[in-house]
C-alpha cells in the first residue's frame, strides 16, 4: 500500500492506481454491506414468498398470516401503540427537561442520572424494570411506592379482618355484616365486632358509647366488643372502644338499597335521624373493610405493556433531553431576552419562541425515536415473563419468536421482516432527500 | 445508542456558559429562592431516575436467603444486611465468568475492526474522488435505518453451512456489518470537516494517501473515532438479539443471563448481581469517556 515508495509511474499505470487506491480504501466496507445487509435483505424478500419448508411457493399466505394470526396482530396493535404513544412522550420529557436544566446550577449532574440508562442495554434496563415491577408491595419498588400512597389516602381505621362478635350480626367482609334483628325508629342497633388487629384501632380511641333510644331515629354504635380480659360477648363494657369512620347504612327490611348511610364517630356511634316508620336493617358496609393493597400486577397480561413502555421512556428520556438541550443552547439568547423585554411570559416564550425554534431537532428526535420503536425487541423480552410475551408482543419479537423461538417458520419470519421493513422505508426515504438537500 | 448517539454524547459535554458573575448577590439569592420548587422537583426526577439501577444494585447485596422476601431498601435501613455473597458465587460460576469473556472478547474484537473498516471507507467518501461516490454513499445513508431483522434468517443459513455458527467471529463480523453504515457516515463528516489546504500541502508534498491516511488523518481524526468506538462498544456489549439468533454456547453475558430468566422469582440472588455486573461495565467506559468528550471537544471550540 506504501504507494509513494514505488518507481514514478507512467501516465496509464498511474491513472489505473488512482482508480485502484479509492476500490481498496471501499473494499472492506462493501464486502461487509454486500454480504452482510445488501445480500440477506435480498434474499429476506425472496424467501417470504415461500413456505416453512423453503422450496414451496406460497405467494403471498405468509403476509396473509401475518395479518390473520393471533400472536401477530397482537403485535402488530402492540406496535401500533408503541409508535402513537411513546415517540411523542420521550420527545415531551426531553423538551421539558431540557427547558427545565437551563434553570438551575447542577445541570451537568442532571443530565448526566438522566442520560446514564441510555449506557444500560435494554436487555438489563428491562431486568431493572422487572425487579421494579414486582407485584408483592414488600418486594417491588413501584408497588412498596403506590402502598405508601394508597396507605396514606385511606382512612386509618379501616378494617381488614374484623368478625362479627356475636351471631347477631351476620355477613362477611366483602358483602358487609347486617344486624339479624329488624330495627324500628326508636330502636338500637349494637354493632360488636372482633378479631381486630391492634394496629387498626387508634390506641386512644375513647370508649363506646352506649346508644339510648330516641323517638323517630334509630340509634347504634359499631364497636370493638372485646377487652383485655375478655368481656361479655354482644353487650357495650366499660374498657371496650369505639370504631370510629365506619360506613353505616339503613336498609329496608324487606330489601332494596340502602335509605340512609352514616359513618360513625369517634366512640362508634351513629345516627339515622327522621326515619319513617317501618321495618329496617341495620348493616356496615362491605367499603368498611378495605382489602389490604397488595399490589398492582404490573407484569400480568393486561399492564404488561405500559410497563414495558415506562422502562422504555426511562432508558430513552436522556438521550431525547440531550440532543433538544444541544439545540436550546444553540437558539440565540438575544432573541429569548428580546421576547422577555416584549413583556411575554416564560410560558409565551416557551410557547412561541423556544418550541418553534427547536421544531427541526424536536421532529430529528421523534422520528429516531419511531424507528427505535418499531425495532423494540430485548427489553420486552427481559420485563415480560413468559406467560405475559403473548400480550406483551412487538413485531420484532414476533419475528424473532416466529424464526427461531420454537415455531422455526423462516418464511413467515422473513414476511414479518419484510414488514418491519416496509415499515421503516419512509424514514430511510427522508434521511436520504435530506442528504441530498445538503449537498 | 444508535444513529444518533453521537450527538448525544456530545450534547452532555456541552460547556454551560454562566456568564452572570456581575450580579449583586442579593438578586442571586433572590433567584435561588424562586427556584426552590423548581429544584426540588428536578432533585425528585433525579433520584426517580437513579432509583431503579441503586434498586437493583442493593437487590444484588441481599442474601440469597432473603432477596425474595424483602425489598432492596431494608439494606438501606439495615445496612448490615449487604453481603458480597452473591457476587462471590457467580464468579465461581463458570458460565457466568466464561460468558463476561466471551463478552470482551466480542466487544473489544469488533470495536477495533469497525473503527478500522469505517475510517478507511470514511476516508475514501471524504477525500478521494471516484466515479459514483455520492451515489455510494446515498447507499450507506440509505442503509441507516435498516432492521437488523431483514438479515436475521439468511445470515443465519450462511453461518450454518460456513461454519461460523455458534463462533465468536461470526458474531463480530456481523456487528461490524451493522455498524458501518452508522460508523461510515459519522468519520465521513468528520473527515470533510479537516481543512483542505492541510490535505492540499500533504499531496503536494507527495505523500501517498495511505501515509496521509495514517500519519494525518486518523491523528486528527481521533475524537470522532473515540466516540465510534465507544458508541460501537456499548452497542455490542449490550446487544441480546444477534448473540441469542447466532450462539448456542458461545453467550455473551446478556444471553446467559436471559436464560435465567425463565425462571425468575426463584434465582434472582443470580441475576440481580449479573445484571448488575453487565451493566456497571458499560457504565464505567461512558462516564469514563464522557470527559474525553469534554476535552476533545473544548480542544476542538478553541481552535
């Protein structure tokens, strides 16, 4: 290759090496493309039009089955979802981050925990989600998170495993516990229950009060009937506590919803004021006993998708946020500070300066990001377990599953290729009119 | 991590210009204090971005006896929990440890080779005049965007019948295919942006243009190959799909690990610290590497 040490070429031999040297800079290159991609897209194409088997012609039954069969139009939805939902989200969160860090002093550190995952691979990225997602709120952060929040919002007494005291009360949990007696206005209506965990009652809950009849009402009290020491099953005792913020409500006797609803007060009691004469029931509502949060399955056939989409805007936020924050601080400050002196708001700035000026790296970013999603494969192989792959389907995965996990059917692989290909042509059209526009 | 990775490696190292030295501190302090609440919500993002690589980091410090009755936090309260167990025992792992070697083997073989092949042809398109050569590299632009999965089946047949099935090269060869056109474009446009009177003076002089390949261009052009290589070295070492489609034994450390994974929930005390263990790799060289960015860079806005 050391051209220079050889003798001075005549003026033909010399014409022919300049045609050579470029041909030998090229030719690794073109060996790997034509054999590599150009060869393989080729023979992809061809091959889609033949069965499993490779030497029958089908025409055009594998595109028929990839539109017809169920695991693939899943996908094919899956995907369609992917493309409406997430391009234009990471490219929001980008924007957003990117305003945002120019605002305060640790931008660099910011941006720096924002674009790391985009060094994880989508494989381990969906590990990380996985471990994430666990569905047992003392093993998977999202749902420890949402347990927290849920345990907060909800009324701090609420009852998970409460029985009623005695057969007076009758019911379960889930449907409510209702008074066996009827119940007239003037009447009382005693409300005991047990097997209480002590975390369910405040500690300085005042005692019950007992209820005394009153004409035209009916009055009551839910309480703990229980005692240390025991007590006497069904009757009110000194020592034995209020359950407060517990739903009561007042049914006809002879069926039908509810007339009235309470909730009890501190010391358990309740009242039904003004009631008209008949017979009645007297019932806690099944709202009282709250079931424990145990967690939102995440990974089950009908979240799977979000959650692999939230894993994917997390590894992809970063690289969004970097490519606009590149474009903002390329947007001249004169013309910014110009629109503040105006008078305009930060929102109008944002609004009607910042976004257009940044519109042909915003459109760069989420047509990237249409691609990446069309091609999304690794990271719903690692978040999905295998009982959700089905729900949890793409086409890339589609292909890959249908060529070589199991079914082994290379020619509706290739026709499920050959989509995915069609599918990223106009981009491939676009970058290549802006080159040429370039030149 | 494809395409455009490039200019987001970049886009982090952009110096911040803070230019407001001049102003009295009480309009200073004043600021900070109406962006209180934007920092704080910037701090929460923050750690909501950092929190699921430190989970899964802390997860891999449980015992094994306990990583699947408790959350990663209680190592946070209890930080006598940690163990270094788990790491322990999948470095005495065989297929843990021999695929972490096949995975160096296949990043670092393929990077160089990708670099190599990509400045030549790089060059070639920058520099050297050629009948067809715009058409050529509209053909490189074109390949960009294509899926890797239009290759999948028939590279797959040819590896069988060659033998290369099942190999590490064959896995590098393939990577290094897919990342020319991404690697062609990117030293290509770095090469054109090399002053013409430098390459004008070398010809002049008489040098050939492998010594001008050589001894003028690859020095000058070493930023951009630093970013193709570290942008081809994560790309390899975090694929799955190539290593999974042409491998059987020969796995890479994303394949073995997916293989646990049909089990997960009962073997987590593995994956957890592999995972975390083929993830902390890559982590290092772009941290590492995202100041070389930032020298490079500065170097290279001076001038």
């Amino acid at each position: 290759m050391e051209a220079s040490a050889l003798p001075a070429a005549t003026g033909t031999g010399r014409r022919r090496r300049e045609r050579l040297v470029p041909l030998l800079f090229l030719a690794p290159a073109l060996v790997f493309l034509l054999v590599w991609l150009v060869y393989p897209t080729v023979r992809t194409v061809v091959r889609s039009f033949f069965g499993r088997s490779g030497s029958d012609f089908v025409g055009f039954d594998n595109y028929k089955s990839l539109f017809t069969t169920d695991t693939l139009t899943t996908a094919i939805k899956n995907n369609v979802l992917w493309v409406a939902v997430v391009p234009a989200f990471v490219t929001a969160i980008g924007l957003i981050f990117a305003v945002l860090t120019e605002r305060i002093r640790w931008s660099t550190a910011f941006k720096t925990v924002v674009f790391m995952p985009m060094a994880i691979s989508l494989f381990a990225a969906g590990v990380i989600w996985r471990v994430m997602d666990q569905t047992d709120p003392s093993l998977g952060t999202v749902n420890a998170t949402l347990k927290v929040a849920h345990d907060a919002l909800s009324s701090s007494g609420a009852l998970t495993t409460a029985q009623p005291s005695s057969p007076a009360l009758t019911g379960s949990p889930s449907s409510g516990f209702v008074l066996r007696a009827v119940v007239r206005p003037g009447g009382v209506a005693l409300m005991g229950l047990t097997a209480i965990p002590p975390g369910e009652v405040p500690a300085d809950a005042p005692d019950a009060a007992r209820p005394l009849p009153r004409a035209g009402a009916i009055d009551g009290v839910v309480w703990r009937d229980f005692k240390p020491g025991g007590g006497r099953p069904g009757v009110v005792e000194a020592g034995e506590q209020g359950l407060g913020g517990v739903d009561v409500e007042l049914r006809p006797a002879a069926g039908g919803s509810a007339v009235a609803s309470t909730t009890t007060a501190a010391n358990g009691s309740f009242s039904f004021g003004g009631v008209r004469p008949g017979d009645y029931r007297v019932a806690i509502a099944a709202s009282t006993f709250s079931a424990p949060f145990d967690g939102v399955n995440w990974l089950g056939p009908k979240l799977i998708t979000p959650a692999v989409m939230i894993a994917y805007v997390w590894v992809w936020a970063g690289f969004a946020m970097v490519i606009i924050a590149a474009g903002l601080s390329a947007i001249s400050r004169e013309v910014l500070e110009a629109a503040r002196t105006d008078g305009a708001t930060e929102w109008q700035v944002f609004r009607r300066v910042t976004v257009p000026l940044l519109a042909p790296v915003l459109s760069v970013v989420f047509i990237t990001m249409v691609i990446n999603v069309l091609k999304v494969f690794d990271i719903v192989l690692s978040v999905a377990p295998q009982s959700s792959q089905d729900d949890a389907n793409v086409i890339a995965l589609a292909m890959w599953r249908t060529s070589f996990g199991g079914v082994n059917d290379f020619g509706l692989g290739s026709a499920i290729a050959v989509f995915l290909f069609v599918l990223v042509l106009p981009v491939l059209a676009l970058n290549v009119r802006r080159f040429r526009r370039e030149q | 991590m494809e395409a455009s990775g490039q200019a987001a490696g970049q886009a982090v190292a952009l110096p911040r210009e803070r230019a407001r030295a001049g102003e009295p501190w009480a309009a200073r302090v004043g600021r900070a204090v109406a962006r209180g609440p934007l920092n704080i919500l910037l701090a929460v993002l923050a750690v909501m971005w950092l929190v699921p690589t430190l989970g899964l980091l802390l997860t891999s410090l449980l015992p094994a006896t306990s990583i699947t009755q408790e959350g990663w936090w209680n190592v946070v309260a209890h930080p006598s929990l940690a163990t270094w167990e788990n790491y322990r025992a999948i470095f005495n792992n065989s297929a843990i440890t021999s695929a972490l070697w096949t995975t160096v083997q296949i990043a670092v073989f393929n990077t160089v080779l990708l670099v190599v092949v990509a400045s030549l042809a790089g060059y070639a398109f920058a520099w050297l005049d050629f009948r067809g050569r715009d058409w050529l590299f509209v053909g490189v632009i074109a390949l960009l965007v294509v899926p890797l999965q239009v290759a999948l089946i028939p590279i797959f047949t040819i590896y069988q019948d060659t033998g290369l099935f099942d190999t590490v090269l064959g896995l590098v060869l393939f990577h290094v295919a897919f990342g020319l056109p991404f690697g062609i474009f990117l030293m290509r446009n770095f090469f054109i942006g090399i002053p013409r009177d430098i390459m004008e003076s070398a010809r002049i002089d008489g040098a050939s243009e492998w010594r001008i390949f050589t001894r003028l261009i690859l020095p000058l052009g070493l930023p951009a190959i630093a970013s193709l290589a570290i942008f081809q070295f994560l790309w390899t070492w975090n694929d799955l799909i190539v290593a999974l489609t042409f491998g059987r034994n020969t796995q890479p450390l994303t394949v073995a690990i997916f293989s646990q994974t049909r089990q997960f929930g009962s073997n987590i005390e593995l994956i957890a610290p592999a995972s975390f263990l083929s993830l902390a790799i890559p982590l290092v060289v772009f941290l590492a590497f995202q100041r070389f960015f930032v020298q490079g860079l500065l170097a290279g806005s001076v001038k």
